[in-house]
C-alpha cells in the first residue's frame, strides 16, 4: 500500500522490506551460523545434535531436550514403534517441561488466561507450532499481547507455524492487533505456515472477522510456504514470495483491491491459489476482470490448482477461462460454490478443448440445470456437478456470504 508523505510518494512496503533487511541477524559467531542452519534445514538432526551440545556445555538444560526431540524424530522417520528405549526417553522429556516450564514457556503456562488460550507443539526442543484463540469462557484474555510475548520468547527461536483462532469471542472479530504485534515483532525467518482466521461457521460468522492488511508480512516472513487467511476485510499489499506454495483466501467477499493484488502477485513458485470472491452484500467488489488478472499473470505460472469460487459473477468467470490461457502447468480447476448457470456452463463447453485435459473442474454448489449436468459430465468427463442449487425468482446466491 502507498501513502503519500508530503509531495513524496511513500511505498509502505518496500520500507518494510529495508527495515526487515536491516534486521537481519548480523552475527557471525557459531552458534549463530548453526542457528541459521537449522532454520534452512529443520530436519539437519547432525546439526541439532551439535546445537544441542552447546546448549549443555553452556548450562543449559534445553541441550537435552533437543536430543531427545531429535532421538524421537528419527525414530519416527524410520517407521519404528515405541520401546522401551523411547518410552523412557518421552518420560524424561515430560520431567525436564515438568521442572523447566516456567523457564522455557514463562506466562504463557503461568497466566491461568494465557494457558487456556494457547497450545504448542515441540520438535527438538522449541516450539514447533503454536495456535492462539479466545473462546466464551476467556473472553477478556489479551491476545495480542500473548501473541508479543510468544514470538518474543526464546522458545519460539524455530517456529514453523504460526495459527490464530478467533480473537473476539462475542461479535466482531479483528485480527489487526494481532498483525501489529506480528510486525512489531520483526523478522521470523523460520516460519513456514501461517493460518490467519483458524475457526468454524459454529463458532462465528466469516462476515464478522476483518482479517485485516498482510501487506507488511510478504518481507518479515520470507521462507513462507503457506498462507491461510479466512474472513473478510482482507488486504494482501503486494505479494512477494519465491517460497510460497500455497495461498487460501476463504471470504464471503473479497474486497476489488485485494483481487487486484493476486493480478500482479510475484509468486513464481505459487502451485495452489484458492480464492473465495463472496458477495456485494458482504464487502466483495470483484469481477470478471479480477478473475482475468489472476488467469493471465506470468507470475503464477506454475500453478497446479486454482479456485476461483464462491463468486457472485460465477458466469464471468466462465468467460474469462474460456477465453484465456490457462496456466501451464494447471491440473485442477475449481469453480464451486458460485451462481453459474446454463449461460456459464455453455461458455465452459465452448472450451472444451482445453478444459477436457484437465484432470479435474469441479462445479459444485452452483445453478446448473440436470440437462447441463448431463452434457458436462459427457462433454468434459472430469466435472464434477453435485449439490446444485435452485434459484428463487432471479435471485442467485454464493454459498459462504454471511
């Protein structure tokens, strides 16, 4: 995002990316070199071997909790089941989290809020994954601030996934404060997977969670792999990434600029885009032309799967994969949940020379009569068609809105 600063034009974002640049860690020392080695390579079990015997030599009890996770990790690798050997390495393991809880994960198993709104798992000693939420019971728990405290904490040093579940238990719900302790926090550059709106329909409406804007995040997190954003109010900035794999944005609208963002992404090693337009009635200002920018960017070219679902202009959509290249390297087409009709579906078929040597195009959950499911099903052989809707009067929904 660009704001202007005086009579200069100031790109928010490429300061960021010199402000992370800037932070990067400088040392040079061993151990620091070993650190960033093992946030390269995860599973460099020789390597975490040696870091674990620096910790131990340093006095630090974590040493032999890092040999352990690692003596466990192999032996899952290798398809072995528990022994005896394992079981008492494992009761060794709890007794050193037992003795040193307060030291490795501080407030965060101290604060009885805290604890209640926030799991991790280990690997080799450091959390590996940790998942933040707020639910009716503990409801007035600050999470934004334990969210600053668990990326502060050295136990959060290899962090690989990073989850957020809810963040207002009654009502709305606004991931914004926790975007701000995230970037407040600087660079993280073991994360890996980040999954931002974590909940079900059971639990709250998609239309009441603002996501907010990840624009900033694209630089802090450069090894990311994953992407997961769910709710509405979503902003992506400018998508940058030689890492990403996949990206999921799963809304009941998807507002026009963020669309705009996925046209011009760099994301040239990007093989799983899933996006969720939604509705006008909930925040969504796509259209055909979005759906064009997305199919017609060079950099995406190595995308697998692509879901341009849940959209009010469902027909043109049709259109525009009718009248455009796909992406090379495309297996699986994805245009599900929506308001196409016949119109669209005839578009398709216009296509189908391109579209039969998909492995698969799944039109569920649209506006299909049974005599086009038919001519689909025979024309194209690899659709899917179940659970069409019914139209009242001219009225044509998406299937996730509100």
């Amino acid at each position: 995002s660009k704001t202007k600063k005086g009579y200069v034009e100031v790109d928010a974002e490429a300061i960021a990316a010199e402000a992370v640049a800037a932070a990067m860690p400088q040392d040079d020392s061993p151990q620091a070199s070993l650190e960033r080695k093992l946030i390269a390579d995860p599973q460099a079990w020789d390597d975490w071997l040696v870091y674990a015997d620096n910790l131990t030599q340093a006095g630090d009890p974590r040493g032999e909790l890092v040999s352990i996770g690692v003596a466990w990790a192999r032996h899952q690798a290798e398809g072995k089941k528990k022994d005896k050997k394992i079981d008492a390495l494992l009761d060794r393991e709890d007794k050193l989290l037992q003795d040193n809880a307060a030291t490795w994960f501080g407030k965060l198993v101290e604060d009885d809020t805290w604890r209640e709104c926030f799991a991790w798992s280990l690997e080799t000693g450091f959390w590996k994954e940790i998942r933040l939420w707020l639910d009716y019971d503990h409801k007035d728990a600050d999470l934004p601030k334990a969210l600053a405290y668990a990326l502060d904490h050295p136990s959060c040093k290899f962090l690989r996934r990073l989850t957020l579940g809810l963040v207002g238990a009654e009502g709305d719900c606004d991931y914004e404060p926790c975007v701000r302790a995230m970037l407040k926090h600087g660079p993280l550059l073991s994360l890996r997977n980040l999954y931002i709106g974590d909940f079900v329909r059971d639990e709250t409406e998609i239309s009441w969670v603002h996501v907010s804007s990840v624009g900033r995040l694209w630089a802090l997190y450069p090894n990311l792999e994953s992407m997961t954003l769910r709710g509405g109010g979503i902003d992506l900035g400018n998508p940058k990434s030689t890492s990403l794999r996949s990206l999921t944005l799963n809304t009941g609208g998807l507002p026009g600029p963020a669309g705009e963002s996925l046209g011009r992404a760099e994301l040239p090693n990007l093989t799983r885009l899933e996006v969720w337009f939604g509705t006008t009635n909930y925040g969504g200002s796509c259209n055909g032309g979005h759906a064009r920018g997305i199919l017609t960017n060079k950099h995406l070219a190595k995308l697998e799967h692509l879901a341009l679902a849940n959209a009010d202009f469902a027909n043109d959509i049709a259109t525009e994969v009718s009248r455009n290249d796909l992406p090379p390297k495309l297996r699986t087409l994805d245009l599900s949940m929506g308001t196409m009709t016949d119109t669209g579906a005839k578009r398709l078929l216009a296509a189908s020379d391109k579209l039969s040597k998909l492995e698969r195009i799944d039109l569920d959950s649209n506006f299909l009569s049974p005599a086009m499911c038919t001519r689909l099903k025979k024309e194209l052989g690899n659709v899917s068609v179940a659970r069409q809707k019914t139209s009242d009067g001219d009225w044509y929904y998406v299937s996730v809105g509100e």
